[in-house]
C-alpha cells in the first residue's frame, strides 16, 4: 500500500527572483523609449496631420482631405512625384548593373584585386555626402573640370546643370557611381555559387556569357532581388544631390519628392502639406515593393529549387 506524498510547498517569489525573470525588459527599455519617441510617435502624428491644414505657427485651421487633393491638382507636385519614379525606375536598374558586372569581374583572380574592391566600395561610402555632392557641382558646372577637359578636345561643353536635359542625368550619375555597396552583396553571392556547375556549362560548350546568363545570374537572383528593394527605398528618399547640385533646377526638373517635404516642411512651415507627401512617398515606395514580391515568383529562384 502505497503511502499518499505530500504536495510540494509553493514558495512566495522572491524579490531576487522577480528580478531575475524581468531584468530583460530593463536591458530593452532604452529602446523601447527610443522606438515610441522618435519612430512610432511621429509616424502616427505624420498621418494625423496629413489630414490637417497645420501651420507651424500657426498651429491646426482645419481637418480634411484637402492636402491630399492639392497633391494631385498641383502641377509641379505631380511633376515632382513623376520626376521622383522615374530617377527611381532609372537609377535602380543602371546602378545593379554596373554593380554586378564590376563584381562579376572582380570575381576572377586578378592582380590588385583588394585594391580595386576597396576603391569600388569608397563611393557608396562618401557619395551620399553633401562634400560629394558640392564637388559633384564644381566638376559639372560651366567652368568646370569636365568642360575644361571637353575644350582641350575642341568640344564645346554643354550647360549640365542649366539644361534639364541634362541636369536629371547629372544627378542619375551621382547615384549610379554609389554601387559599392549591392557590388559588395553580389561578390559575396557570386563566391557562392558552386564551381562544379561552370565546370559543367563548359562541357557543355557554354561559353562566358551563356555561363553568366545561364548559370550565375539564375543563382544569384535572391541577392539581386534584395538589392533591387533597398536601392528602391533609398532613390525614393534622394535629397542632397538634387537640393545642393541644382536646388531642384532648372524649372523644377530635378525637383524630387524628399525635396518638396522638405520645402514645405520647413522652408513654408506648412507640416501637413509635409506630411501628406511623405505619406504619398511612402505609398509609393509600398506599392512599388508589393509589385517586386509579387514578380519575384517568376524570376528569383532560391536554394530548393523553387521560385
């Protein structure tokens, strides 16, 4: 016959113990403050005030949609949304393809081969800097160095940051020369790709590029599909090149969408116009990201042999 056990005595917790479980959320309570103060709190403010006439000293007039609707009834904003999709849908696809192919070619064993990596990688280091940018000015103004070098050619320079047809190109430049860092995630991508799978190709009498098409650019879409999401989201977010190379000029056609925030925001203090504009952005860059995700089903193809 067995004899019935006591049950176990529960202790009252300690104040040691209660510590202990809940020391964690102090390690995290910097953060936490940090997160609510200068993330959550202004992204919910931003999207109230969208809705506002709010005047920075002034303060809130009136409620409504009607910042929303001068967006889309105000030509040069319209212009600046439209300028601002396009340097994206330029830039982005110019600025991967630079940085893939320059990676393909550091790929091999070349000599020097650190050295060129590290000289690739300093621009996207230094270019979204406003000395960049300042001598991003001086090098294409009209007395600048790239004219100067034009004329002892016997070429006529043109005017690159008074023509805007230029002007937009100047600063697509300024972007695409900041390819370090994707240059960098596709070496990283290429050093993965198996050896056996060329060795595999060549028998099969491919050749170099039927080999990069065929084999590595397939192998390596997940990297250039990451790439193709972040560089989004930072063309979208271009200010210092266009704001100091050609304050927005000449008539508006460098004029980006970060810029017109900036210029209601704190040049006509108008933060509710600000805001809907952002907020525009941000729903720009969202829709933009959605489409990619949704197309990645038909060209990125990842480790297990699914798209």
């Amino acid at each position: 016959m067995t004899r019935p056990t006591a049950a176990p005595v529960l202790r009252p917790r300690t104040g040691r113990a209660y510590a202990r479980r809940n020391v964690g959320w102090l390690y995290i309570l910097p953060w936490i403050a940090g997160f609510l103060v200068f993330k959550l709190y202004p992204f919910a403010s931003s999207l109230i005030y969208s809705f506002t006439d709010f005047h920075l000293f002034k303060g809130i007039t009136e409620y409504g949609v009607m910042n929303y609707v001068d967006i889309f009834s105000t030509r040069k904003i319209v212009a600046a949304l439209s300028a601002t999709v396009w340097y994206a849908l330029t830039t982005v696809p110019l600025k991967l393809t630079f940085a893939l192919l320059i990676a393909y070619i550091l790929n091999f064993k070349i000599r020097g081969q650190n050295l060129f990596r590290t000289a690739y990688y300093v621009p996207s280091i230094l270019g979204g800097s406003v000395a960049i940018a300042v001598l991003w000015k001086a090098l294409f103004r009209d007395e600048g160095l790239v004219n100067t070098l034009l004329g002892y050619l016997g070429i006529q320079g043109p005017t690159w940051l008074s023509d805007p047809a230029y002007a937009i190109w100047i600063i697509c430049l300024l972007r695409v020369w900041q390819f370090g860092s994707a240059m960098v995630l596709f070496l990283a991508a290429l050093k993965g790709v198996p050896e056996d799978l060329y060795e595999a190709a060549t028998i099969d009498g491919a050749g170099r590029v039927r080999q990069f098409f065929g084999v590595t650019v397939p192998l390596i879409t997940p990297v250039i599909f990451y790439n193709l999401i972040t560089q989004l989201c930072v063309a979208f977010q271009e200010f210092n090149g266009p704001y100091i190379i050609t304050n927005g000029g000449p008539r508006g056609s460098t004029t980006l969408i970060a810029m017109l925030v900036y210029n209601y925001g704190f040049k006509l203090n108008e933060m509710g116009m600000a805001s809907a504009l952002a907020w525009v952005m941000f729903l720009a860059v969202g829709v933009l990201t959605v489409l990619s995700f949704l197309s990645q089903k038909y060209w990125v193809y990842y480790g297990d042999g699914e798209r």
